[in-house]
C-alpha cells in the first residue's frame, strides 16, 4: 500500500545511546518531516527537507540530524538519546513546497529513553 | 509568530449528539488550515483543509469547518456523533513557504453509548 512507512514502531534506549528513525515513502512526495509528539504539546516540527539533498531546521532540532539522499528515504538520527527525546515521532509527506499541501503520516515510532 | 489554540483539552459528547471542536489561529497572512485526527496508537489523518473561496468545507467522515476570518477561528463540526469518532483532534496553521504546519494542542474526543 503506498504510503509512509515507519520503522521500528517501538524502541527503547539508554541514556548516550544512538540510533536512527527510519521513514520511507511510496509517493514521490518532495516534501518530508519529522514532527515529535508530546502530551500537551501537539506536534512539534524537528527537521524538515524540501528533496534530496536539502535539509533545515524545524522548531526543535537539537539532539537530532537528517540526511536526504534519496527521494523516498529521511531518516531522523538520534545522536546521544537523552530522557527528555522520549516521545513519539511521526514522520510526514506531501507534494512540492508551499504551505496548503496536506501531509501523508506515518503511523509513529514511540520511543523511551531511560 | 504563527500558532494555533485549542480551547478546550477534552470534551465528551453523547452518541448521536451535535459536535464542534474550537480552533484560533494567529497567523498575519491568508492561513491554510487543517483538521486532522488521531486514533490511538495510529498516525494523523487529514480530515479537511481551507485554501481560499468558499468559507464552509466539507472534509471526510461527515466532518466540516468553517473559516471565520474576523475571529480568526476554523472550528470543526459534526451534526451527529457516532462512537467511531473517539479520537484525538488537531488544528494546523501552514506556515508560509516549504510547506510547515504548526500544530495545536489537541482535544481529544470522547463519545458516551
């Protein structure tokens, strides 16, 4: 089914470690994020990329990276997982820039950081 | 800057009852708007969305909103609530160029038998 697939759907870490997000998508869609989901909070939005090879700073992108190599793949690197990273993180697409596109989501990884 | 509030964190509606979930932006040009929802454990669907033209958009599920440029709001209803409809629901700004959505906090829904 063409979509945005996300991968693990779970993880937990320890305090340092790292690991990467993965996000594919079917679509052919340009535009691609990753948002983090907290209580409270709504969606908040970490990277975004524009197509392969364009990356930028979303509202809250310490502690993590992107790469954008290909079209379909934008995973989301979590370089010394912290506590305060636990959350779930959803990553998204749509159709070339230009805010009014709604976005396709992924369906989340909830991931724990003790 | 841009943002989006959602008044109210919770609310409970019987089945069958009428349904309207607030939403207030602040946004300095003409806003694209969103509804999306949420069921547990599952990702965000986009329910409907305002461009431009006419105020009052039909969405999936039975779901419309109306776009009240005077109160800055884009509240969402539904005349007839079935349990299916339990969720949480989002309100989105996009925020001019490449495409960025500023997201509310959320209501979540629950619909009493």
């Amino acid at each position: 089914n063409a979509g945005v697939t996300q991968t693990p759907k779970f993880q937990v870490l320890k305090t340092g470690q790292s690991m990467t997000l993965q996000c594919a998508q079917d679509m052919n869609h340009e535009y691609m994020s990753w948002y983090r989901q907290d209580p409270g909070m709504g969606l908040r939005l970490i990277h975004y990329s524009v197509g392969a090879g364009i990356t930028d700073q979303g509202e809250v992108p310490n502690g993590y990276n992107v790469s954008r190599s290909t079209t379909e793949d934008f995973p989301l690197r979590l370089l010394s997982a912290a506590p305060s990273q636990t959350s779930v993180y959803f990553c998204a697409s749509s159709y070339s820039e230009g805010a009014g596109q709604g976005y396709t989501f992924g369906s989340g990884t909830r991931l724990t950081v003790v | 800057a841009q943002s989006v509030t959602q008044p109210d964190i919770h609310i409970t509606v019987s089945e069958g009852a009428s349904l309207e979930l607030r939403c207030n932006y602040s946004y300095g040009a003409t806003p694209y708007l969103f509804w999306y929802v949420q069921s547990p454990g599952q990702g965000l669907q986009l329910l409907l969305k305002y461009f431009s033209g006419d105020t009052l958009v039909q969405g999936i599920k039975g779901f419309e909103a109306e776009f009240k440029r005077s109160q800055s709001s884009f509240n969402l209803r539904k005349p007839s609530v079935h349990w299916s409809d339990a969720a949480e629901y989002f309100c989105a700004v996009g925020a001019g160029g490449y495409n960025k959505l500023i997201f509310g906090a959320g209501t979540r829904l629950a619909v009493h038998p």
